[in-house]
C-alpha cells in the first residue's frame, strides 16, 4: 500500500519491511505520512485536548505491534483501529465527561481548513451539516456511530472500515446501511457523499 506524504509516495510494505530488518527509524515515514489522519481520528472519536498524547500512544503501540501486522495490509486502517481503542482507553479513564458542545468544538478544530476562495454560503453549510451529523451520531449505538465515522469522516472505502473494525465487509455494509437509515430518520436531509471512493 502506498500512502502520500508531503507530496511524496511513501511504500509502507517497504518501510514496514525496513522496520523489521532493524531500521527503527524508518518508523518515522509512517509517522510523518499518517499523523494528521490520526490526530484527525482521536479528535472525532473524542479525544479533544488529549488528541496528541493519544496519537503518540497509538503509535508506540503500532511501533511495537509491527511484528502481527499483516503483510499486504493496509497500515492506515490498522493504526486508525490502535488510535481508535487508545482514545477509547483515555476517555473511560477521564474524571470528566466531556460534553457534546466540547467534542464538537473538536470535531470542528479536525476538519481540513477550507480554501479562502470557497463560497462562505457553501463552508457554512458544510460546518453547519458536519454539526447536524456529529449530534445525530450522538443519539446511535456505538457501532453505528463507528462505522458512519470511519467511512464518511474519515473518509475511508468500505475494506478500509472493515479492515479498522475487524468485521467483515457483508458486516460493514449491513451496519452502514442500518445506520445510515437511523440518521436519515434523525436527519431528513443528510446524504452521504459517495465519491466513488470504492477500491477494490
């Protein structure tokens, strides 16, 4: 799998390889090529001002794991599902709960930034929908919630989500569709975006 970082391919098998044969610092690539889909991740799942320390633990723990990391993976599904579990882990262990208006304040901070030539009617609809959808997903099981961020906030195809989930895909795609029915009873408008993201 080949992943794009700072204008650059980056080959994980490679650099995962390298790893391996006793080049820890090509560990660093990875870091470098999926840090800001991570931090992007544990700021969704609820990390808030954790969502550094977070992503740095997730990465120790794939650091150390690269020896059960499957060849012909992809690497970014798999490190999402770390981040995923550590924010998890951080949150049950905070004395406070962090409330809806805090997370979604996160959510906001994660977004990509929008360009100044973009329609200011346009981005704030896009923040105003992403806002809608954030509260509604408040009001689903986890496992609806997991599987509709995986896919259209964090914009991953369905063997991604599957892959970061460990279901298989016939599981993704029946939890997606439930999902996505509770939101549109929530949500009248919503329509995810499909950009033909499907890769086989």
């Amino acid at each position: 799998m080949r992943t794009r970082e700072g204008g650059r391919i980056v080959d994980e098998a490679a650099v995962i390889a390298r790893v391996r044969a006793g080049e820890p610092e090509a560990y660093a690539e990875l870091v470098r090529a999926h840090t800001g889909i991570a931090l992007r991740a544990a700021r969704v799942f609820g990390a808030g001002a954790d969502a550094e320390d977070v992503v740095q633990q997730a990465f120790v723990k794939a650091y150390c794991a690269l020896g059960t990391f499957r060849d012909g993976s992809a690497f970014r599904p798999w490190l999402l599902s770390i981040v995923a579990n550590e924010t998890r882990n951080t949150v049950r262990t905070a004395i406070r709960q962090r409330t809806l208006a805090g997370r979604e304040a996160a959510f906001v901070r994660a977004e990509p930034s929008i360009p100044e030539s973009a329609d200011p009617a346009v981005a704030a609809l896009e923040t105003e929908r992403r806002r809608s959808l954030e509260a509604a997903l408040e009001k689903v099981s986890e496992e609806h919630r997991l599987v509709v961020t995986y896919r259209y906030l964090l914009e991953m195809d369905e063997a991604e989500t599957a892959q970061a989930l460990g279901w298989p895909r016939g599981t993704v795609k029946s939890r997606l569709n439930r999902a996505l029915k509770k939101l549109g009873r929530l949500l009248p408008d919503f329509q995810p975006r499909e950009g033909g993201d499907e890769r086989e």
